[in-house]
C-alpha cells in the first residue's frame, strides 16, 4: 500500500470486517426507531455498521467494543423512556 499508513489486521479488525450482512437486521431496527435512516438492504445496514465500528475502532481502540455496548444501551434506554421497544 505505497503511500498509505497500514493498519494491522488484528483480532478487533477481523471481528468487525467479517460481520456478516444478516447481524445487523435488530441494530438497523434499533438505530431508525432512534431516529436513524438506513436503508432496508442487508448490505446497506452492513456497510453502516461496519462502518460506525470500523470508526469506534481507530478512535478508541481496543475499547471500541465497550463504546459500541454504550451506544446501543443508549438506543434501548431512549427507545424504552419514548414508550417504544426495547
């Protein structure tokens, strides 16, 4: 990759890359009851979530899971005190 910083492909790299398309369908459910647009293909809630992690991962770390818990915590607890699903 000439030019451009590499990054390692460590365990947290290999777990948020290989998700695939069909675990986000309840996180897709959860993020437009919150307000969220994504669209309703497996591979566009895949791309949004691998994305959002892939994000949390070069801001946090290791500790991007323990972000990513505290977002959908947050999600559930919005959706609950609105009187929606949770």
């Amino acid at each position: 990759m000439s030019g451009l910083e590499e990054l390692a492909l460590t365990d947290n790299l290999k777990f948020i890359l290989g998700r695939p398309c069909f675990m986000f369908i309840g996180l897709a459910s959860l993020w437009r009851k919150t307000g969220d647009h994504i669209e309703t293909q497996a591979e566009s809630e895949q791309a949004y979530f691998i994305h959002l992690m892939l994000n949390l991962y070069l801001k946090h770390g290791a500790g991007w899971g323990d972000e990513f818990k505290n977002m959908i915590d947050d999600r559930k607890a919005t959706l609950q005190s609105t009187g929606g699903e949770g």
